[in-house]
C-alpha cells in the first residue's frame, strides 16, 4: 500500500531439535492490515514474537525500515516502541490502575513527563472506550475491557506498527466483538497492524493481506480475495473448508 516498513526474509526458528518457523518471508509496509491465519501450533504466534524480539530468531533476518534489527547490538526495548504488541492474555500490571498502566511506558521507556504521558493516556483510553474506568485496577475489569486497556497502553507509545497476538481467543464470546470494533476502527484510521487471528471475518472483511500458515512454513498469501475465494494451496482449502462449514 505504501513505503515498506517491515521486511522478514528467511526467517527460521528452531527450539531444541523442534522447527517450528522455516523460511519465512514476506513484508509489511505502511497502512496494511495483515492477519496471519492457520491452525494452532503452526508457528504464527512465534512468528509475531520474533518480529518483536520477545524471541531470537535462529536463522534469517527482520528489516525495519531495512536496517536489521535481529543483531546483537540493537536496541529491543527501544525498537518495541515502534513496534508495538497486544497480547492474548493482556499482560496488564495487576498492581495499577488503568490509567497508570497506559502511563508506565511513556515515562520509563520514552522519557515523557507525567502530565504529558497522562493527557496522551487518557486520549487512547478515550478512544476504546475505557475511559470511565481509569481509576479501576484489572482485576475489576471484563476480558473484553482488558483487552482494550491493552490496545490504548500499546497506542500510548505511539508505534509505527501494532502486533496483535490472538487478541479475542482469551475473551467471553460476548466481548469478543467490543475488541474487533477497536481494531477495525484502527484499520480504518490507517494503523499498520499485523494480527494473529482465529476470527476468520475479520481476516475476511478487514485485512488488505492474508499469509496463511501450516507446520511452520508460510503455505499462501494474497489478498483476501484470493485466500478466501479462490485457495490454490491444497492445506489452505481444507482449512478454510471448516470455516465455511460452520
């Protein structure tokens, strides 16, 4: 869609004598909606977790803006700042507030005073909706209202690009839809986001790029169009199959 921010080229992963990421490449630039899809244990939330150096990758290389970020002398915590992530299972401080946990971030990681970092909190607690809710700590909140705290501490430290791990599978049915409504309107707005998904509508109506994933290896990617309307990949149709079904 635009200027390319993220490019993984051969990028493998082996823990022990167990591969579980072999030869991955494709690339993300500006404003694209990416969503991984595949069954589970086929190595997709590892794939995110490389991306954002949570872990190593064993061979191959990650380019942002085409400067390697998988080498010895980068800074991870400074590259996460642009590289944001949400998790599946929100990895809020227990111990804090809302508010306070959408501060922490900006004033230990960025260097950003306390006011500055509260108006800009409040700003995304706003805009998921959680904003009534500033002073409540997690334990008092839904999965749903965590999930979405979780997207406005990630929006606070004003990423170039969000990673999404699974960001529903966590949550009550009923919240499920509250979270896709914030990513939607992310997407709309033009946040580059790449999301591991089982939520196959959103992959559907929401993404400009689909990669499906089996056994570690990228099977297929294109466009929504084309994974969801014409597989060519033989594991790609049988997977979509059982959605179809449904």
């Amino acid at each position: 869609m635009g200027d390319e921010i993220l490019r993984v080229g051969h990028l493998g992963k082996t823990f022990g004598n167990n591969v579980v990421l072999r030869d991955i490449d494709f690339t993300v630039s500006k404003g694209d909606v990416t969503s991984i899809i595949g069954s589970s244990g086929s190595g997709k939330s590892t794939l995110l977790r490389c991306i954002n150096l949570l872990e190593t990758p064993t061979c191959g290389e990650i380019l942002y803006h085409g400067v390697p970020i998988n080498g010895k002398d980068v800074n991870a915590s400074e590259y996460r700042t642009h590289v944001g992530m949400v998790f599946q299972t929100f990895n809020l401080f227990n111990n804090l507030s809302v508010l306070k946990n959408c501060v922490i971030g900006q004033t230990k990681v960025l260097k950003k005073n306390k006011e500055e970092s509260i108006a800009h909190a409040v700003t995304y607690l706003e805009k998921v909706g959680m904003a009534p809710y500033i002073n409540a700590k997690p334990h008092q909140l839904s999965g749903g209202q965590k999930q979405r705290v979780a997207i406005a501490r990630a929006l606070a430290m004003d990423p170039e690009v969000l990673l999404f791990d699974e960001p529903t599978s966590a949550l009550d049915p009923e919240t499920v839809g509250e979270v896709l409504a914030v990513m939607r309107s992310l997407a709309r707005e033009g946040m580059t986001m790449i999301v591991v998904t089982h939520e196959m509508a959103f992959a559907r109506d929401v993404s400009n790029h689909v990669v499906f994933m089996s056994e570690g290896i990228i099977c297929e990617e294109g466009t929504p169009k084309e994974i969801f309307e014409s597989p060519k990949n033989a594991r790609t149709q049988e997977f979509l199959a059982r959605f179809t079904q449904n």
